[in-house]
C-alpha cells in the first residue's frame, strides 16, 4: 500500500513478459507470419506455449539483474536469458477460435493498413510510389498480410539466431506440415533488431531514447512495497503517490494489461474498474502496435546543418529543439544552452520537470542519496521560452500541459508502453558540424516501434492523430517535426521557432510495414486458441 492507496495484485504469471515489465535486451527478432492451415497452426502453437515468458520470468531476472549491477558498480558478465513473446492480428485470432465478440475495439479489427490514413502515412492513387503507402509494406500492407507475431529476444546474438532459426525449423516438423507451408504458418518477413553499440539507448538520429517511460502500478506479490515498478522517492514525500522516480508518473494497470483499475481522465491519483467489455479470456492481455519506421539520417541531418545555417544555431543546438532534448538524453527545458551528459546520464534527474508549473524538490529514498544531489526544483516552460511547443517530446507528452482534452490527468490516460529497438547499422554523425558517415548501407536502418495498450484508438492512434499530426495541439506551434505527418497531397509540415515558421517538405521517419496485434495472456494461448 502506498500512501494509503490499493495497489492491484497483477497475475504475473500470465501476463506475457514484453507488455511488463518488458524484454529490454539488445538483440530482438520479429518473426512476422501469416496462418494457412489453422489445425496445423494451434499444433504448432501448443508446443512452443511452454516457451513463452511470463511477466513472472523476465522480473526475477530483470531484478537479479539490477541487484548485481548496484553492488558491483558495473554490468554483471555471464547473465543472460532469451524471451520470447507471441501476438496475434484480429485476421489471425479469426483463424484460431469464433470466440471474438469481447473485442469492441473496431481500430484493431480493421487492422493498421485500414487506419493508416487516420496516422498521416501516404494514401490514394497520387501517392502509390511513395515508400510509406501501404501498397509499399514490407509486411501488413495489401501484398503480404500478418496474422502472427514472435518476438524473441536476448542478450546473446548467436544464441538468439539460433533461437530464431530453431523457430522456423519447427514449422517444417510437425506430422502433415508441407514443406512449402510448413506447420500450417508461412512466414511473411523477418526484422533484427540491435540496440546501438556505440551510443548505448539511442536511436539512428543519435539521441537517447526510452527516458519517458510511465511506471505501472501493481503489486506482484502479497508482500509489503513489492511493486512492479520499483519505488525511488521516499515514502515521506508526498510524491511518493504520484511517481515511482522523479518524472515517472505511476498509471493504473488497465491502461496497458485488460482486466485490472484504469486511469481516471479527472483523477491522477485514484482509479477506475475497466469501461471495457473485456472479460474471460481475454485478460491479462495487451494490444500490440508494430511499426516498421525507416530513418532517413543522411536527410535529417542535411536539413539541420541547413537551417541551422539560416538561424544562427549549431547543428546540435537546432536539433535539441526539434527533440526537446539533447543528444545525452538531457531535457531542452533543464539544459537551454548546451548537452549535459551528467544530466542526461542520470535517470533520476533527466526526466524531473514540467511544461507549465515549477518542478519540486523531491526526496528520494536514503541508498539513492548520491542522485540526490541532482534531483532539484525546476522552472516552467508555460510560453515555450526553451523548449518549443512542438517539439516531439512536448508534443508526444504534454505532461501538465492543459491540452484539447484535458491537463495533466488527462495526458497519462493516453500513456503508452514502449518497448521498440533500432535495426540496421548506425550512421556515425558527427553532432557539432552535423555531417554523417558514409553510408554503406543505402539507408536501412531505423526503428521497431513496439508499443502496448488498452485502448489502441485512444492511445496510441490519439497520439498520432490529435497531437503529433495537428499544427494547433496539444498546443498550437506546428507538427510533430519527428515522427508527425501532415498535408495528404503536399505531404509538408511546420514548425515554429524563433518567431519563424519552418516548412518541412521532407518526411525523415518512413511507415515500412505495420499491424495491430492482440497479446494474449498464457491461459487464453493455451485453452482457446491453441485448442
């Protein structure tokens, strides 16, 4: 109980492990397949359900994990697992059981290539030659539909690919599989997934990623302050029932596993029982969201070293404000001037503000009184003076923000759970001059954005579609400059900074391929649809 407050007991031992507390290895596969006959398909699915990571599993080893690296001050050698996670399209639940009229959510049973208009990506006749039409998708578009995911990942990537291969093998095994289809599944396509070696947590464009991370609430055991997200900020400061860390807010569980207290729109602090009509089998589940996002580097960067020119500003500098962070993972808004590595390092301090009211001093709990030092009240940004109002962190993130539909408690009930990772090689770029390497390649690399939720309309596509893809919200100073899209026929967006409105008629982050999936908890895998 904290601060009064019930936190639900979540069964952890159902809950697939990548929705919580997530995989968060460096080496991930996606093994994308498409179902042709439905009892080979759960034959097959029943031998691998024993393989499935639970919630329960990649905690322990998660927490084992942390346990060695604060004692020895240094990434433990020799612990290593492999996860593997399964979801499903609504196509592909479809092929499995006629169990389906719990799943209301009519985004998800059409199926992202039907909602990908609503997202911004390129549709129509005039814009077929474009790589982010869905006539264009590597996998989920109109050519090559998906019915199944994998995720495997681990910390080994020889171990993994033998993993991945022992996978596909399998489908080729079963008694009456044909080896031209084989155990009634066919694969569509494969993505490896590599998180970057030579800038640890970033993506392609250089910048850390993954720092806004909401912590879920939610006991995992019968035992005192045995929370799924651990608790940083001392119990006496009363913070402690609002954040897990300095600028972590806690959400409610029910935003992100079905069947447990949701978050209230006009509330903060306490929940809501699910408004969703989503009971029995489906519980403990999550949706899935999969998209493919190439990053064109080479552009992003020849656009800021360009403008950048025109401003006044350094590479690095113009860059910041279209992230609203620096390339450390340091915030705009606490560093105006220049990087702070120490400040972007520390993930006790590189995420403590807000847009519109002053930061607080928060206490945190006595073995983290080093990070203290840096944990520290911060100015508001209400006018956007440092960090710009569309700038993609402000804009993916209002924080206390009041937006088109709300404030602060409103913005964490569009919270999402990000698990994504970056394939293809990296592009060293140098951030003072903003030039990049070669490029050996031909451009192909980006990012897996892998993102779990409850309610894919009003989280995920809400984001896309009400924020990051609108000029005026959640507040009116242009599109998301990173990942938004705009303008069907033109397809350019705005910025506005220093009293000038930037047009940018070139996309740097490309839809490749995508889908909407459900991910079922270890039960319904078992008695529904693999039965």
């Amino acid at each position: 109980m904290a601060g009064g407050l019930e936190e639900p007991l979540l069964d952890i031992n159902e809950i697939q492990g990548n929705s919580v507390p997530g995989f968060n290895k460096d080496y991930q596969t996606f093994l994308f397949f498409d179902i042709v006959e439905p009892v080979l398909a759960k034959r097959w699915l029943s031998n691998w359900i024993p393989y499935v990571s639970t919630a329960q599993e990649v905690l322990q080893f998660n927490r084992l994990y942390q346990l060695m690296r604060e004692r020895r001050g240094e990434e433990p050698d020799g612990i290593m697992a492999t996860w593997l996670n399964i979801a499903f399209s609504y196509e592909g639940l479809k092929q499995l059981t006629d169990d389906l009229g719990v799943f209301e959510d009519s985004e998800f049973k059409l199926g992202m290539k039907k909602r990908s208009g609503i997202l911004g990506d390129p549709t129509g006749t005039s814009h077929e030659q474009q790589e982010g039409h869905v006539k264009n998708w590597l996998f989920g578009g109109e050519r090559n539909p998906v019915h199944l995911v994998l995720i495997a990942a681990g910390d080994d990537h020889v171990k993994l690919k033998k993993w991945t291969e022992l996978i596909k093998e399998s489908t080729r095994q079963l008694p009456g599989a044909d080896p031209g289809t084989g155990g009634g599944i066919r694969l569509v396509f494969e993505q490896e997934g590599q998180a970057r070696q030579d800038l640890k947590g970033h993506e392609h464009f250089g910048f850390k990623d993954g720092i806004s991370q909401p912590g879920v609430r939610g006991r995992v055991s019968v035992m005192a302050e045995d929370y799924l997200t651990r608790r940083i900020i001392d119990p006496s400061d009363p913070h402690a029932t609002l954040y897990a860390k300095p600028g972590q807010p806690l959400i409610w569980p029910g935003q992100f596993v079905f069947g447990y207290p949701q978050q209230l729109r006009d509330d903060s602090l306490h929940p809501k029982q699910s408004d969703l009509q989503m009971t029995g089998w489906v519980s403990n589940g999550s949706y899935l969201v999969i998209r493919r996002l190439r990053q064109d580097v080479v552009a992003f960067w020849e656009f800021v070293r360009m403008e950048a020119q025109k401003l006044g500003l350094k590479p690095e500098k113009f860059a910041a404000l279209m992230f609203g962070r620096w390339p450390s993972g340091a915030p705009i808004l606490l560093a105006p001037e220049e990087d702070d590595t120490l400040l972007g390092h520390n993930e006790l301090a590189n995420n403590h503000f807000m847009y519109v009211e002053d930061s607080q001093t928060i206490k945190l709990r006595p073995e983290f009184a080093e990070s203290q030092k840096q944990v520290h009240q911060v100015k508001g940004d209400p006018q956007a003076a440092r960090c710009p109002f569309a700038a993609h962190i402000r804009k993916t993130n209002p924080r206390d923000e009041t937006t088109d539909t709300g404030s602060l408690s409103d913005s964490l009930v569009r919270r999402i759970l990000r698990r994504g990772i970056p394939f293809g090689e990296p592009l060293p770029v140098n951030f003072e001059t903003g030039l990049t390497g070669s490029d050996q390649y031909g451009g192909n690399r980006g990012l897996m954005f892998v993102a779990y939720m409850t309610s894919i309309e009003k989280q995920f596509e809400f984001i896309s579609r009400n924020w990051m893809n609108s000029k005026c919200e959640p507040k009116e100073g242009g599109h998301d400059p990173i990942t938004g899209q705009h303008d069907r026929d033109a397809r350019k967006r705005e910025f506005e900074l220093m009293d000038r409105t930037l047009v940018l008629d070139k996309e740097w982050v490309i839809p490749t391929g995508g889908e909407y999936f459900f991910q079922p908890s270890i039960s319904a895998l078992r008695n529904v649809l693999a039965k």
